[in-house]
C-alpha cells in the first residue's frame, strides 16, 4: 500500500483539493444544506466513539477482509454514489472505479453520476453497485433496471432519502442548483484553476452519462434543469419498492435508513440490506447524525438484515468506530472526491492506500484480528 508522503491524510486531499479545482465544484462536493449543522454532527459524533485496545493478548495478524451478499471484498469499506463526479475531476467516476477494482473494494455508481452504467459495468468487470434515483416514469425506471441487469451489476441501491432536493445555500449561489446557471463569478474561479480548466476542456463538459438517452437532443442548462427536477420529483413508497423487488431478482439494498420504522419495512419488503445514511448531511440539516440510529438499528434489526452506513466517516479510524458500533460495511463519498481532486488520476489508489493503512494500524494497535471483532473494542462510556 503506498500513497504520496506529501499527503498523508484526508484532510491533506481536502486541503489540496481546494486548492486546485474550482471553488464552486469545491463546495459542491464539500458542502451540506441550510447551516450544515449535520454535516458536522456527522463526522464529529462518530468520532465520540472510543476503542479499547488489548495489548498483552496473543495476536495474530489482521484480516481486513469482509464478505458481504456472498462477496468477499479486501476491505470492510467501498466508495458511495456521487452525483456529478465529473465536475470534481474529469473522468473521476472512471478513475474511482477502477481504484476499486484494483483494491478490491466496491464502487456504487449513482444515476445522476458522469459516467453511463455500461462504462463502469466494463471497468469494474461487473462488479460495481448501481444506485437508483427512482425517476417518476416508470419507462425510465425499468429502463434503467434493465440495462443494470443486462450489465451484470449484482447489487442495486435504491435511494429513499431524496423527496425533495436539499436547500444549498452553497449550491445555490455558485449556479448549481436546478436549473444550473453559469456565472461571472464561477469563470474567474475556472480562470483560477488552469489545470482543471484544461482537462476538463480536454475531456469535455460533464454530462449525465446513464440518463443521456432520455434527453431530447439539443438540451440547454435550463431545460437540462427542468428535465431533472420533472424525472426525478416524487418520494420514495412502499409500492414503488414492491415493483422494483419483483423485476430485480438480485441483492436489493435501500439507502437513506434513519429509522427503526424505515428498517423494519425494508424487512418485510424482502430487502438484503439497508445503508443507514443522511446523504451526507445534505438533506435534512435538523436531523440525527448517522450514528445514532445505526447504533439502534443494529441492535433491533442486525440479525436480519444488513445493516451498512455511510454520511460523516473520512478515515480510517472513522471505519473503525462505525464498525465497533456493529456496522456490517462502510460507505464514503467525500474522502475519494477529495481524493480525485487533490491528485486527478493517482487520487483514488492514493484515498484506498490511506484508508487501509490507516485501518491497518488501528486493528494492529487494538489487538483486533478481525474486522468483525471491533465491537468487541468499543468502550462503554
């Protein structure tokens, strides 16, 4: 596992990242919605968690190694849908697929990401997930369902935590928000970042590569806005879940769990797993940060189903407290977009090699042989 010494950590990536890409394509991937009170809650309540390490024990070695719905994968953590990755970095939803593909760990490609579902099914040599937007016509949707299946995906996400789009104060002022808008104050910021402004000119602008075929032809910023916010405006139900069930005859997932109530319905809909997440922190600001109720849901429900997390973990001992609370995998977007951003190409085996090392040494401090022995090391305070 080897990473570039002038970036050791995450916060490192973000700093550089920062500074090398564009402020509105910055704070699109860094920011939360109205306050970003939860965005903070997020990280800042996992890290409250405390591990006991075990020094005179007879130890073993380590395994990171997790098996999840019959896979086993080197590493207990996978990187999360992102929309719009492209804006961070060209080609950074190719970049980050093939990272995973080399480590060994799972890429979740969104719908709305800038890279099609055949592409990344071809990089990852189908081994990728695929996150659903359940889009209000039902053509789409099976459209979409089938060509995940005719691309071998063996995991699809649906994402329930979307009924309405997030207010980003950020996003909002930089133009990102539905429909899109260019401004003066974005092209000084381009102007500011050459590096990105080249490749970007080089590759192309970003576009949503999976959905690209459902567009009419000739599509400006505002009826590209339009589109979106009338394909993908309505809330998650029930029915809608039920349908998805009968034509996906593979391990079906559902994210965006913030509840006991929303876990035991995936239950009885015949879900193989759930990932408790807030979208990181970028819908509901008044919300629980994602620990809490992963906590509550393991508990109640852990013997039943799977229960992952994603929202508020960057590191490597961040995976390792998610874990100690009886997380079954972890999820994280921000850290390998701050990844892509920082180093462009290099950026995702460089984020991978962090986190496992990183994870490596908590497990070899604590004494713990297994991923699936961390709760074992949780401290009760």
């Amino acid at each position: 596992m080897s990473y570039n010494p002038e970036y050791p950590s995450i916060d490192a990536l973000r700093l550089r990242a920062k500074e090398r890409i564009p402020r509105f394509a910055f704070e699109y991937v860094d920011g939360g919605c109205n306050e970003e009170i939860n965005l903070v809650r997020n990280t800042s309540e996992i890290r409250e968690v405390q591990l006991q390490p075990y020094y005179l024990r007879d130890f073993q070695g380590i395994s990171m190694k997790t098996k999840l719905f019959g896979v086993e994968y080197d590493a207990p953590f996978g990187i999360a849908p992102v929309g719009l990755q492209g804006l961070i970095w060209p080609h950074a939803a190719e970049i980050l697929a093939k990272a995973a593909t080399q480590h060994n760990i799972p890429y979740c490609l969104s719908t709305v990401s800038t890279a099609s579902i055949e592409t990344i099914s071809e990089i990852t040599e189908g081994k990728a997930w695929f996150q659903l937007y359940h889009p209000t016509e039902d053509a789409i949707r099976d459209d979409l369902l089938q060509r995940a299946m005719d691309a071998d995906y063996q995991v699809l996400i649906i994402l329930s935590d979307v009924p309405t789009f997030g207010y980003r104060p950020k996003e909002i002022r930089n133009g990102l928000a539905i429909p899109p808008r260019m401004t003066l104050r974005n092209m000084m910021q381009i102007l500011g970042s050459p590096n990105w402004a080249i490749q970007t000119l080089l590759a192309g602008q970003p576009e949503f590569k999976s959905l690209k075929k459902y567009m009419p032809k000739g599509m400006n910023l505002r009826h590209l806005g339009l589109f979106m916010d009338k394909t993908f405006t309505g809330r998650l139900s029930e029915e809608k879940i039920k349908l998805i069930r009968d034509k996906w005859n593979r391990k079906l997932v559902l994210k965006g769990v913030a509840t006991e109530e929303d876990t035991e319905k995936a239950i009885k809909l015949g879900l193989d797993g759930v990932i408790v997440s807030n979208h990181g922190g970028r819908q509901l600001d008044a919300g629980e940060s994602t620990i809490k109720p992963l906590e509550r849901i393991v508990q109640r429900y852990g013997d039943q189903i799977e229960v992952m997390m994603d929202s508020g973990i960057r590191t490597g001992p961040d995976i390792a407290r998610t874990l100690a609370k009886g997380a079954k995998f972890t999820f994280m977007g921000r850290s390998f977009m701050y990844g892509v951003g920082a180093l462009g190409q290099e950026g995702g085996n460089h984020t991978i090699s962090i986190l496992k090392r990183q994870l490596q040494q908590v497990m070899e401090q604590c004494g713990c042989e297994n991923v699936s022995d961390f709760p074992k090391h949780l401290t009760q305070i």
